[in-house]
C-alpha cells in the first residue's frame, strides 16, 4: 500500500511518500480502506520529535490519527462491524498509522461514518470534536444557561467547541481573529472577541467555563476571569497544568484540568446522531491528497488554519 512514513524525527521533509506492507488485523481489529484522514497539531509535534517519549523511536512510522473509510475485513472478535460498513475513527497517539491507504482500525474506537458527510468532513471529526465533547461535557459539566469562552474558536477544536456548547446549552463567548466572526457566528457564538484587539483575561466578564483550546493562555492568567467554582480547561498538558490540576482538585473553588481524548465508539456515534440531525457540521479549511501531506504539515504549522485540514486518500 501506498503511505506517508517517517524515519526518523524532524522538519516535514521527514515525510516520505512509500510502499509499505499492508497491516495485518488482530482478532479485535477491523481492516479498513482509508478514503480520507485529516491533520491534527498533534501530528506535526510528533514529526518533529516532540512527543517522543510516548512515540518511541520504532521506524518506520506511519503518523495519523483521524481516518474515514470502508471496512474491508474484520477480526474474529469484532461484533458491530462487518465488511462494507462506512466508519469513522481515531488511532491511538503510539501507534498512529491513518496517512496510509489501508489502517488496522481497534472496533472500540470506531463508528459509522455519519450519512450526511463525506470521508473528508468525516475524518475531521473524531480528535477535534471528541476533544472538545469530553473536555466540555466530561472535565466542564457543562449545563444550561452557563456562560462558557472558547478560545480560539474558528480552529480545528474551537468550531466544535462553539457548535457543542450551543447543544448543551449555554451562552458562548468565541475568541478569534475578527476576520472569522461572521464563520464563528454561524456555528451559534453569541458574543465575539478579537484577541488582536482585547484581552479576555482583563475582561470584566466572568465564566463559568473557559476552554482554552489553543492553549495558549494559562489557568493563572485566566482565574481573574472564572466564577467562583468556574474551571478553567486546556489542551495542553504542561508540567504547570498538571501542578495547578493536583492542587485545585484537592481545595474547592476553581478548577484547573486539562484534556486527553479516551477514543471511543459511543462518543464518536454521539457526534454521528448530531451531525445527522443537522445540529453539527465540520468547517474544512483545506483539502490536500496523501502525496502532499508535507505541504499539509506546514500549513497546520503556520496556525492559520480555519477548521481543519482534510487529508484525501482514495
């Protein structure tokens, strides 16, 4: 099969376009015919070595984590899937594996493709929209009527974000770029902010929530700006996050945490009925085929990105 593989840690040169063995299925796995994938931040850090110590130093590498496509052959033990279903999904951080044109697929983390969209805006759904489900419903307990900031809202998280905590409910404030108001809007943001032209955390605003889904703001520079009990979430796990996490779960008042996504079947299904009855959709910025994923890397790199970038395999 065709893939993108790295050998090594570095610049987006790393990525070559290459034969490699088709992946052979375990008997809890499904085997699918990749038809499209789509680039995460997360992605790139792992070219470039940042994540190493979770990555391993096992070569080649086939990075990649949202894929959509058909099931071609299914393991023993698989239950929900059978051959010719269209599904959706999301590979484990160690082991990645969607730039290619086939993927062994674990059952527990896929789920039907939703009807209404194609492989493209369906593989943009599983990392950025899982996210921004359990750090909003999971780590938020997010309720009705709260008031909830999304920084960064027009990208790859951030246009979930908005979408899901319209869903459950509350009012939302959408931090971007002025130029992406009218995108922001559309997608149900109820008050917009220009972070090139103010400053939320000096905001006499105060939130319950605020998802810092950029991570580019910090729980200390946020907590002027939280409700008393209000909890501050990013998507950055730093050593400073994992500091004030452990001591705000031990003190009440308000919260630091941070989100990992848990990949699974029935939070993607949740996101596939959303988007079926027309409560949700996807923003792609752009779409590029598997042989010029170099150029995909760094264009995500150079944080213009609005949405996401969709991958086109076959």
């Amino acid at each position: 099969m065709k893939a993108i593989a790295i050998r090594g840690y570095g610049s987006a040169d790393v990525l070559q376009y290459e034969d490699l063995p088709t992946p052979k299925i375990k008997s809890d796995q499904l085997l699918v015919k990749v038809h499209a994938a789509s680039v995460n931040p997360v992605d790139w850090k792992i070219r470039q070595g940042m994540l190493q110590l979770i990555t391993g130093y096992s070569f080649p590498k086939i990075l990649g984590f949202d894929l959509s496509g058909e099931v071609v052959e299914v393991g023993s033990a698989v239950t929900r899937f059978k051959p010719g279903d269209l599904i959706y999904g999301c590979l484990s951080a160690a082991f990645g594996g969607a730039y290619a044109e086939y993927a062994a697929v674990p059952e527990k983390v896929a789920a039907i493709k939703p009807a209404n969209m194609t492989f493209e805006e369906a593989a943009s759904l599983p990392v950025a929209a899982g996210t921004a489900l359990q750090a909003l419903r999971d780590l938020g307990n997010i309720q009705p009527l709260q008031s909830v900031l999304i920084n960064g809202a027009s990208g790859g998280v951030g246009v979930f974000a908005v979408q899901l905590a319209k869903i459950f409910g509350a009012e939302v404030t959408a931090v971007c770029s002025s130029k992406n108001f009218d995108l922001v809007k559309s997608l149900g943001a109820d008050r917009l902010i220009d972070y090139k032209q103010q400053n939320f955390t000096q905001d006499a605003a105060r939130y319950d929530i605020i998802f810092d889904a950029v991570a580019k703001e910090s729980f200390s520079s946020c907590k002027e700006v939280l409700k008393p009990n209000g909890i501050y979430i990013t998507t950055l796990p730093s050593p400073d996050t994992f500091v004030q996490g452990a001591l705000t779960a031990l003190i009440p008042g308000k919260k630091a945490k941070f989100i990992l996504l848990n990949s699974n079947t029935e939070d993607f299904t949740y996101l596939k009925d959303l988007v079926e009855a027309g409560k949700m959709r996807t923003v792609i910025d752009r779409t590029f085929p598997l042989n010029e994923l170099a150029a995909a890397h760094t264009y995500s790199e150079s944080g213009r990105t609005v949405g996401k970038i969709a991958i086109a395999i076959g």
